[in-house]
C-alpha cells in the first residue's frame, strides 16, 4: 500500500470532511502570507477604477425576474478577468434609478473575481502549491482544475448577507466534484458574519438545482441570460428537511482566526450572516473541480467566455 502524502490531509481530517462537509484547518497560512494577501487586496481595491465601472452590484439568493441571481455580463464574463463587484448597501438609489456611492470606493466591493489566481501572481502563489494540490487529492480529485477565485471583502456595516445554498448549484459538474477552498484572511466572528453551515447537510440534501445560461452567445446576441434549472433524476426535498435548511438552530457558526482554511463540499449548505460589525471579514477563496467530470456549456461560467472550459491545472507553477 503506498504511504500516505505527507504534506496532504490525514485520514482523520479527510474523515471529518465527509462527515461534516466543512474541514477546519487552523495556521493554514503564516502571518507574513496573510499580510501580503491583505495588502495585496488593499492595493487592487485601491488602483481599480470606478470610470466606465458599470456598478455591477453582487447579490445573491433565489433572485427573481426583476432581480436576477447575478448582474449582468460584467459578472458573467469574468471568469477570466479580474473584476470588482458592489455590495448591494454601497449606492443610494435615486428615484430615476441612478446611483450614488454612499462609501469609499475600497469600502464598498463585496468581491473581486473570478481570475484572481490567474493574473494576480499574490493570489496564484497560495493557490497552485504542491500543498492544495496534495489536499485536492486526498478529497479524491484526480485532476483538479481551479474554477474560480475570488477575494470576499464583507465591508464593515454593509456586508451583505449570503443566503444558504450549495456550490454546486453554481459550480456544476456531472458527477459533482467542486471543493470550496476559503482562507480566512481576517478573524472571523459572529459580529462580522462568519460562515455558518448545517453538518453532515451533504448527506441527506442533494442538489436541487444549477444556474445556467438560456442562451448562446452569437454573432448577433452577446447578451448571456440565466437562471436556475432543476437538476434531473435528483429526489426533491422532504418539508421536513427544507424546515431544517430554513432553522436557524440547525447552523453551525464555523469562527475562526485568520490563516485558517475551511474546506466545503460541494453539496454542504452553508451561509453567512450580514456584517453589522465595524470590522471587514476578508477571505480568499478558490473552487476545484475535477476535470475528469463533465463540464457543459449551460454553466454560467465558461472560460473562455464563448463557451469552453479551459480551466487552470492545479499545478505547482
Ligand atoms: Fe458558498
């Protein structure tokens, strides 16, 4: 039998992963990565400019048809760009609809994505590392690919609550293989809305539905619709275990110092409460897939943006 991968996970915490669906990892990242991370972030939410910015706001949920899931092709094409995305609390909204920014521009982002370990090499330097890849295989990933990633900002007093959901419904593959990988980059506390998540949710609620595209890009029509379709052959939900999602009690509040990892399975469900606090709560976080499974072009990401699925080798560069 071959010796386990010594910079991988144990057989306790890969265990823990699958009984949980959430893994804490603790001192994942040292303080001087953490800093680098942080300033990195500071400098990127600083330089970016708001001319021309279509003030594409990241909300999340159901959403509905006068307020879709996602905005608009600025998010939809970001798959291979680095962009920036408003809290929904950052604007003041006229009654003619415009809107003005009632904070600092660096106050104001909920998340920066999608590319960011592709073209920010501070990024890409804490996501393509012999250790992540060895955790990647340890959860049974034969060739993890990064899908995404993304730095979550959770501004102080306006950091918009995440709903709960699983990330397959966003990250779709057949079979599901998508892993969340989030570092927190500053303490994570109730006050500043930590992750909360139902343990062992993955083992009795599969996943309902996926966000795809309605449309193809065309030579005449660039504009991507989407929504959300329901996954086929899956068993709907029980009343009795949709009451569970939408019981508060059931959650378990994931706090955490910074540095930590916190790896989620695709099918755990899992939220965040609104950020009332004076402090941010910024993360990092990547999502693997396996490139063994199969990757449609109803996703709502697609790389290049056409439509494909060129996504990056999680190797060490
Ligand atoms: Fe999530």
């Amino acid at each position: 039998m071959p010796a386990p991968n010594p910079i991988g996970l144990s057989q306790a915490q890969v265990d823990q992963f699958y009984q949980n669906g959430v893994l804490v990892i603790p001192s994942e990242l040292s303080k001087d990565t953490i800093s680098k991370l942080l300033a990195e972030s500071h400098k990127l939410l600083h330089e970016f400019s708001l001319e021309n910015h279509p003030l594409t706001m990241f909300t999340t949920g159901e959403g509905t048809d006068d307020k879709p899931h996602v905005g608009d092709d600025y998010f939809l094409f970001s798959g291979d760009k680095i962009r920036f995305f408003f809290e929904e609390d950052a604007f003041e909204v006229g009654s003619d609809g415009s809107k003005k920014l009632v904070k600092p521009k660096e106050q104001a982002i909920n998340k920066i994505g999608h590319y960011l370990h592709g073209l920010n090499s501070t990024f890409e330097n804490v996501t393509l590392t012999a250790r992540n890849t060895a955790i990647a295989h340890d959860l049974g990933l034969k060739d993890p690919r990064v899908l995404q990633s993304m730095l979550i900002c959770k501004q102080p007093s306006i950091g918009g609550e995440v709903p709960p959901h699983q990330d397959a419904t966003f990250l779709y593959t057949d079979p599901l293989s998508c892993v969340g990988f989030w570092y927190a980059l500053e303490n994570c506390t109730k006050s500043n809305g930590s992750l909360e998540f139902i343990p062992g949710s993955h083992k009795w609620a599969p996943v309902q539905k996926r966000l795809v595209r309605t449309n193809e890009i065309t030579e005449t029509d660039s504009v991507i619709k989407t929504e959300f379709e329901p996954v086929k052959g899956v068993e709907a939900l029980t009343s009795e275990q949709e009451k569970k999602i939408a019981d508060n009690d059931e959650y378990r509040l994931l706090e955490c110092p910074a540095g930590s990892l916190v790896l989620i399975h695709h099918s755990v469900i899992h939220r965040s409460a609104h950020n009332f606090s004076p402090n941010s709560r910024y993360a990092y976080a990547f999502h693997l897939i396996d490139g063994t499974a199969v990757y449609d072009r109803k996703n709502w990401l697609q790389i290049p943006a056409e439509g494909g699925s060129d996504f990056t080798k999680l190797q060490v560069p």
